[in-house]
C-alpha cells in the first residue's frame, strides 16, 4: 500500500526535542533539555488521599461518561479562583476543560483557522504550540522578542501586512523558552492592536505561579471587555502533567465551536484527574501548595544560576530568571551552537538547541535552553560544569 | 468582536444526541438514549486497589509527563493479547494509546483527508465518529446497510465514483446504531475492495468483546497482509469510559504520523489511567472480566426483549441483538419517526431518531436507538412500556 496522506501532516515532523529526549533517555546523560516539573513537586500523598476517598465512595461517577465542557463543580471552581486571583473571566466568557493547555491551542486553531491562515506569534516560542498550529496547515509569523517581550512595532507591522492573520499567540509570564516576561505595558499596547485589527489573543500562562521573584503582573486575559482573548491555563506544572487537565477561559460564542470539535477528538477530558484537581484545589490548601513549589524551584533556579555564573565565561549571556522552568542562555558569535548541542550530547549533557523554537528552523540563531527543574542539584552543577568547559573548548580559551 | 470561525466549525453543531442528553439529565425522564456501560460493570474494586498500589509505590510515574505513544508496558500486553486473541498486528504493524477510540477517528482523519476528500461509511454510524470526520471537511458518503453488513455492491460503486475517497469507515461488530454484524464473507469481501481501489479501512471495533451469543468472527484487521487497515479499539466499555483510554493497531508509516498530530492534540493520554488498564489486562483474570461483563449484558438484553416483545405491535421490527449496547428498532410507514420520538420525550422516556445517524440528517429514517446498558431493569421495562402504547396511540390502535 502507498499511502496517500493529508497535506497537512506530509511536512510535519516529530519535534527535534522528541529527538533529543532520546539521548536524554541514557541515564548517564544529564537531561538539561526536558520541561518536566521536579518530582518531589508533586502532591503525591494528597493525589493518593483523595483518589482513595473517591474510588472508595464514588467509582461509578469517575470512571462512567462525562460532558464534553468538563466536570461541572471544577469548572465553577477554577472560574472563582481565576476570578478572584486574577481578574480574569467576565459574563460573556464560559470555560472549558481540556486534555492539558495542549489541547487548547489545537482546539483554537481548529475553531478559527483556515489552511493558510495567519497565526502570529512570539519568536523564539514553544515548539509544541507552533507545531500545534501547523497541523491545521496554518502560515506562522514570527514577531522578535525584545527583553520586556513581543516587539509591539514588528507586531503591528506584522498586523497590517497580515490580512489573513486569526490570532496572535503569546506566552507573557516566564515565557518558554525565552524566559522573558512581557512587561506590563505591552500587555496592554497587545490587547489594543488586537482590537484595533480585530484579530484574537491566544494568552498561554502554564508558568504563571511559578514566580520567584518580583510583583505578579495582570493578566491579557484580565483587560478583555471585549470577548478578544482565549486564556490558557493548566495543572500540569502545579499538580502534575500526566494527568492532562488544561482548561480555556473564553468568549462563549467561540468555546461553543471549541466544544464541538473537543467532543469529535476525545469526547472528555479523564474525569478522575477532574475530580482530583478540583478537590486538591478546594479542599486543600491549594496558595500553601503552590508557595511550597515555588520554595522548591527558587533553590533549584539558585543552584543553576551559581553554576552558571561560576562556568560560563562572561561573554555568555542569559535573560534574568524571575520565574518557569527555564533559562535562555546566548552564545557569542563565532561559536556555532548547533555544534555546541551537538558536542555536549557527546559529553553526556542535553541542552535543547534554540531554532528548534523559531517559526522557521532554518534561521539563524545563537541561544540554547537550559531546565532547571527536572535534573537533581548535582546534576545541574555537574552538567553546566560541562557546557562551561565545552564552551572553553570551541573559543579555544 | 465579530467572530470569524474556520470553515470546519461554520457548520458543526453540537450532536443531536447530546441535545436529547439534556431532557435525559432530568432524573423523572428515563432515558433509553445513552450508550453508557452499566454501572455494576465496572471494575471499581480492582481499579481502587490498583490506583492505592500505584499512588503509593510510584506517584511520580503515573504523574510526570510521558511518551506520546503511550504507556510501554500497555502496548507491549495489547499488542501479545489481540495477536494472541484475535490475530491483529503484524510486524508492519504498531500500537498507539490513544485518549478513547473517538481519538483514533480524529487522527485517521488529521493524517489522511484534505478538505473535500471522502470517507465512505455505513449507513447509518456512529455519530461521534461521523461529526470527527466533519471537523476536517471530509466528505461522507453513506452505504446502506444490510442484516448480514455493508451493502457490497453499493460499496464498490461508491469506490468507483469517489476517486477521493481515503478510507472505509466500518464497525463490523453489534454496530452502532444498527446492531448488526457483518458476515465473514462481507469482511473479506470489504478487505478486497479497499485493496482493488487501494484506500484504506478503519475498522472500529468498541463492542467486540460484549458478544451475548453465537461465535466470534475474525477482524478485518486480522486479513491485512498490505498494511490497509487501521484497528481501533477501546478500554471504555470493558473497564471504564470515564478513563479515556483507546488504541490503534496500525501500519508503522502512517502511525508515526498520527502520532505526531496526537502530540499537538494532547502530548499524550493520561498515564494513570494507562497504568490502571494495564495492570488490570496482565495481573488480574481479564478473560474471566469480560464473561461477567457478557453476563450482565446478556441478563438486560433479555429484559429489553422481552418487554419489546410485550409492548410492541408486530409491525414494529428491530434487528437481532447478538452483541453491543443498542437495538434498532424500525416504525411503520405511516408513523412519524421524529414525532413519535418528540412524543416519547414527553411522556418522559428518551430514545435517539435514526437520522440522526445518517450522513444527512435530512434524509429518511424510519429507526430509533434503545439503548440496554445504562436503565435499570424497571427502567427498561417502564420505559418500552410507555414507548409501545405511544407507537398503539399514534396508529389508532
């Protein structure tokens, strides 16, 4: 049989991480490519009191067919919290709960993207949203980032020139894998050309309590008065990714389509794990949780901070760390960094080569990302030893 | 803002079926609509002790990210047990997890058809997987259905005049909504036309294993020397739906392109939940399982008979129930079949109209769904009850 496939998934390729994560599955290599929160993060004891309690006292309810909007008291609950938190949530939006954030920027892009549609989004940004957006055959379009995030000038210059652009994809806090932070200003100069060219905000925060430092900034998602923006957000660095709970805070007009297509890809979303996170975040201490997690990755971002300080020469460079899972390290130039990924698999450490998260692989690009929060403190120390030494090496210092 | 949805959701609306699940919801209404195992069928003892066992020995696996393919161990044991069991899968073949079979729908669909392109099913299907195969614009051309499956003839013509046309969408056993089962010779004779005019099949097999009487027939999949067929099964209705644990058993090739679009949907299915099926499929008697599973359904398809038997006038007919979760029953010319539908739902009984499981709604359709699984005996027999002196009333007899 020769098989005959969709135009769409003919140029699409497994991620290059996927391809790194290999190597980084040798437990002699050290993994500094993953995204994967710290284990000792995860509420294990509280997951395994309250799956306990609700297979003991409710089987039938977490393992039967559930609606496709997702369990109904977590859905009230995570608007309240997100309500009160964050201000984000008004009378026209409803929410959606969905097999991880992933599941949001595909059912987005399915809802408003015809094949050759615009999206336009941060440069570098994650890898797994832009494929995401490539699967529906949509044209992507990078905007720079600037160190207080998206250049707002390339950003209506790209607006005009885009009739056909849906959406503008944007990750504001800790941004992955840039780690920039988009500064309170240009939330708001978004949100008004968003309005201005009337084309939608897809606002991504997985990392948004995650902050080590610094005041917590508004969300896009919190100015919208008028319907604009679709806020993603996630358990999986708070309570744990296996699970697969995401949800959409969205104009009701739009989640309704959103819902459609979710019930044509997965009916619901496990309603176990439902139930899990809207006990864990209503009958515990869910703000202790999360200080508790952020106590954890300060000392985990501390460690990498020093080794990096300690062996990196000056003339690397990387954005400050106020919070996420990651640090966006930049080689000078004359050093040629998909060979420096390259020679450190070799010596046994995993950095994730930082094209991979361009628009366009192929443009030319001098940084790397470095995760803090999956390998041990030795680990970190260990493996950015090694990147130091290896840097050394190829400057010939 | 004015929204601007894709061309695929402009005309995607929510199913009919789920309309009908609001009347349902009321508590005075029983619904004979839904396709919900029976409670006392699921596994709730054994999937509690094996969710304490595994939250207390290794939390951080069942929690942590994991492999787009899924769970390794699962796809290892399907892969032995439906070679050994049911000769699906062969070296060409691979095994992806999936987040239920409506997953597997989806990205047959993602990897295969353009827009325009067609999907050939049978008249009538499962409507889930017909709205998925809507979402990517596909077009669907129904093939009527005989007692003994797909009507053959009407399949080749349809190939014959669909140069687009990609794949055959079948369920071969206990078929939803018909409840027929289609012949040996009708398989071989699908597997042979799908080679002549080299689409593919995608044989969707959620009821296999709840066969009440008569033997086993082989899979289509079972037949696949070229690679054409693609296997989807399920764990919703032999453990639990609420898990949202599916596979497919596939050709290599077009697996690992499936797999790459399932990574922009949802990164990968809950890992819990995988852990729970495949704990349950090597440690525990799954044989024995699936024997008290047919019992239960045997003992209220019973129920159903006979109180159709009771109730109905002779000109009402339905297909026989060798298996599955549904009967399908056919009014006489003369009834109208949304009517009498609308009018049960008044007298607070629910069954679903057969045109809902049409490609065109519009069409036709003198059928209606019973569903046996989800009421409770005197649900069933109250509920056939009303449904008989509603059909008596509505021909004047």
């Amino acid at each position: 049989m020769e098989y005959r496939f969709s135009d769409r998934v003919q140029t699409l390729k497994p991620s290059a991480i996927r391809e790194i994560f290999k190597y980084a599955a040798d437990p002699s290599v050290i993994s500094l490519s993953a995204g994967n929160p710290a284990p000792e993060a995860f509420p294990s004891k509280e997951v395994a009191e309250i799956s306990r309690e609700v297979l003991a006292n409710r089987a039938v309810e977490a393992l039967q067919y559930s609606i496709t909007e997702g369990y109904a008291p977590l859905r009230t609950h995570l608007q309240e919290y997100m309500k009160s938190h964050w201000q984000v949530g008004r009378d026209f939006d409803g929410i959606l709960i969905t097999s991880g954030a992933q599941q949001v920027m595909d059912l987005v892009t399915k809802s408003l993207c015809n094949e050759g549609d615009v999206v336009l989004c941060e440069a570098p940004s994650f890898i797994g949203s832009l494929n995401s957006f490539r699967s529906y055959n949509a044209r992507l379009r990078g905007v720079p980032m600037e160190p207080d995030g998206i250049d707002i000038e390339k950003l209506e210059q790209a607006l005009r020139e885009e009739p056909r652009a849906k959406f503008i994809y944007v990750i504001p806090n800790f941004q992955n894998p840039s780690g920039i932070t988009m500064s309170l200003e240009k939330r708001r100069a978004v949100y008004e050309l968003a309005k201005k060219y009337q084309v939608m905000i897809l606002e991504d925060n997985p990392y948004g309590d995650l902050r080590l430092s610094g005041d917590p900034l508004p969300c896009i998602k919190s100015f919208d008065e008028e319907g604009l923006v679709v806020y993603a957000g996630t358990f999986s660095k708070v309570i744990s990714p296996g699970m697969r709970v995401g949800y959409a805070i969205a104009p009701a007009a739009l989640l309704q389509k959103m819902v459609v297509c979710k019930q044509g890809e997965d009916v619901h979303t496990n309603i176990w794990s439902q139930i899990i996170c809207d006990t864990f975040l209503t009958q515990y201490d869910y703000d202790a949780h999360l200080e508790r997690l952020r106590g954890i990755y300060r000392k985990k971002c501390g460690v990498m901070l020093r080794a990096m300080e300690e062996n990196f020469l000056p003339c690397i460079t990387w954005e400050p760390v106020h919070g996420g899972l990651f640090a966006w390290c930049t080689l000078p130039d004359g050093v040629d960094m998909p060979e420096f990924c390259k020679q450190a698999v070799l010596r046994k450490v995993c950095v994730v080569p930082g094209n991979t998260f361009l628009t366009d692989e192929n443009d030319p690009c001098q940084s790397f990302r470095i995760n803090y929060s999956t390998p041990t403190d030795e680990q970190l120390v260990k493996g950015i030893g090694i990147l130091g030494g290896l840097i050394r090496e190829m400057l010939g210092k």
